[in-house]
C-alpha cells in the first residue's frame, strides 16, 4: 500500500511516497481504509523536528482520518466492517490503510460526508475543551479569537457563538475577516492595519473581554493580553507565529486573571472519557447541521508537498484535507 513518509527531517519536499506493508489489526485494534485525512498546522513542525511530540522515523503525518472499517481485531466489538468512521491518532495516517485503536474511533453520522468528518477532531476538539473545558466560557461573555480564520481559529469562532458568547474575530486580511464573520463572529479586528490592543479595549468596553483565545503568540498575546476582563481567562493555545510570548505578570495581577494551558492531544491521553464526551457532542452537532466545518482545499496524497506549504504560507481559511483513498 502507498504511504507517505517522513524518513529525515526537514521541510515538505524531504516527504517521500513508498510501498509499504499491509498493517493487520492487533487486539483491539480496527484496519481503517483510509478515505480522507486533514493536516494541521504542527504536520510542518513534526517532520522538522520542531514539535513537542517526536515519532521515531519513518512515520506519516496527518494525525486525523476518516474512512471505512474493513477488518477488526480480537476484542473488537463496537465496530463491523463497512463502518464508515472518524479518527484522531497521532502516529500519522496519510496512507492507503492504517490500524487504529477501537477506543480512539467514532461512526461518522449519517448525512455527513468524510471531508466533513476529518474536520472535525483536532480543530474542533481542541477549541471546545479550551471554550468549555478550560476557558469556562459562559452564555453571553465577550471571546475574542486571534488567528480566526485558521483551523482551531474559525472552529473556535463558530464554537464560541454556539456556546452563546459575543465573538470578535481578529485575522490579518479583510479577506480572512470576511470568512470569519461567515462563520458567525460579531466583531472583526484586522491586526495588520489596526492595533489589536486598543481595539480589543474598544470593543471590549467597561467590562473588557473575558476570554481571549490564541493561537498565534508572539507580539499579539500581550497586546491581547491587555484588554482582559476582571477574572479573565487567557488560553494558551499555540505559537503559529513563531516566538513564544513573555508576559508581564503584573497584568494578571491587575486583573485578578488567570493565564490557562491548553494541550488537547495530552487531554485526550489523560481524560479520555471526558473528550469522549466532547466528541460526541461535537458529532452531533455536525450530523444537525449546526456545525459548518470549513474545507479550504483538497489535495491528492502526491501533492502533498503543496498542502503543506500551503499551511506555511498562512494561506489557509479553515482545513486542508488529503484525498487518499475512493
Ligand atoms: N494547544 C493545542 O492543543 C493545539 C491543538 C491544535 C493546534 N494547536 C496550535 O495552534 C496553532 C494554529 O494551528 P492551526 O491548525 O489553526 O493553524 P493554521 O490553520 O495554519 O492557522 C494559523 C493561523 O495563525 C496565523 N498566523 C500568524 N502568523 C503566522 C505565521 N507566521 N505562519 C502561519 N500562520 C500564522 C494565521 O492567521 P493570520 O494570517 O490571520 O494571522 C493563520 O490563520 C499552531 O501553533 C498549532 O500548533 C494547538
């Protein structure tokens, strides 16, 4: 079967298409035929060696996947072959078959196609357990999303009007802002030509803006950082700039606020019964229709090089999907 692998660090042209054995299911594991995997920003960190996380090589990317059951292991009882299902698995799955833990898959519902569904855990999952379970956000707050339009961005954005919040969308193009007030933001601040801090004290007021979710770091987080509400909640999400901010604790003294750790992928391992719950809840959703995953392009398995430099290149609204198998 075809694979795409990462045999030596480096940048999207060292990732290398090669035949690879067949896996079998092991106890209690699921032979998944892999019909559509998403990548994500960290796909470019991971085979740089840049990431948190270090696979012994070679190892695939893309770490969420949907396709159909097609052999199940001994033990296995929740799952038949022809189950069309939906997966995060951290291993890497941008390849023609891959073998997953019963325990880590979910039946796509009915209605909801696979490109829907491999929008679906990584993005979405890990801006609810930072609204919900982190951010504590509650119906009628003030949440205001740095890097709107990307893929934990627009999720959170969308996430955040579910939840009942007043969503300000901050992004660095009109273009990407105009995609984010589509996915239902209140509010759009473009940090290219406005400054975010005054802004975000503007549209704060009084009150000022209770939870402040970003994933972008660098300059934007103090500046952010500053415009927070009496006990309000900073989650730290992600660096997708670059440098990893340095915050002035005095302001969350001022403000009685707390900074919050956000790492779904160890929520996941630690708690997995909670982001069981998460994810059904997001899967239900999906299947009603009140999410709106966004799919921003699809590219064949051979091209993607270009996915990810797509990704690298912050051009992106929404998610990037790999087409691997019919
Ligand atoms: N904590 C967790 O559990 C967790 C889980 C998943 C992802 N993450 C992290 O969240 C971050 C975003 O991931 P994502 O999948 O949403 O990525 P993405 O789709 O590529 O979006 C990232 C956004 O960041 C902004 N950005 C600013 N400077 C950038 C730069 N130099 N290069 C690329 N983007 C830049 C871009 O928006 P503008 O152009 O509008 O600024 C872009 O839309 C990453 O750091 C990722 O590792 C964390």
């Amino acid at each position: 079967m075809k694979a795409l692998l990462s045999k030596a660090p480096g940048p999207p042209s060292t990732l290398v298409i090669e035949d690879i054995e067949k896996p079998a299911p092991k106890k209690g594991e699921v032979l998944v035929k892999v019909k559509v995997s998403a990548l994500n920003f960290f796909d470019n960190l991971i085979i740089e060696d840049k990431y948190q996380f270090k696979p012994p090589r070679p190892f695939s990317i893309a770490s969420e996947t949907t396709g159909t059951v097609e052999a199940i292991g001994e033990g296995v009882t929740n799952f038949g072959v022809g189950d069309r299902v939906v997966a995060y698995h951290n291993t890497g799955t941008a390849m023609e078959y891959v073998t997953i833990r019963a325990s880590g898959l979910s039946l796509i519902p009915d209605g909801v196609s696979e490109e829907q569904a491999a929008c679906l855990m990584v993005t979405y999952g890990t801006s609810y357990h930072a609204l919900k379970d982190r951010g504590e956000l509650k119906k009628g707050e003030t949440l205001a999303v740095l890097g709107a339009s990307g893929g934990v961005g627009q999720a959170a954005v969308e996430l955040g009007k579910i939840m009942g919040a007043h969503v300000i969308a901050c992004a660095s193009s009109d273009e990407k802002l105009e995609f984010c007030k589509q996915c239902g933001a209140d509010e759009t601040v473009n940090y290219s030509t406005e400054d975010l801090k005054s802004r975000l004290k503007e549209l704060g007021g009084m009150n000022g803006i209770d939870v402040i979710y970003d994933p972008v770091g660098g300059d934007f987080a103090e500046a952010a950082f500053r415009s927070i509400a009496w006990k309000g909640r900073f989650l730290v999400i992600g660096f997708a700039s670059g440098p990893i901010p340095k915050m002035p604790l005095n302001l969350a003294l001022l403000k009685g606020a707390d900074l919050r750790g956000v790492f779904w992928g160890a929520f996941t391992a630690r708690q997995p019964q909670d982001n069981a719950r998460n994810i059904d809840d997001l899967l239900g959703w999906l299947a009603d229709g009140t999410l709106k995953p966004h799919v921003d392009s699809v590219f064949p398995l051979e091209e993607a090089e270009a996915a990810l430099n797509k990704i690298a290149a912050r051009d992106v609204k929404g998610k990037v999907l790999l087409r691997i198998g019919d």
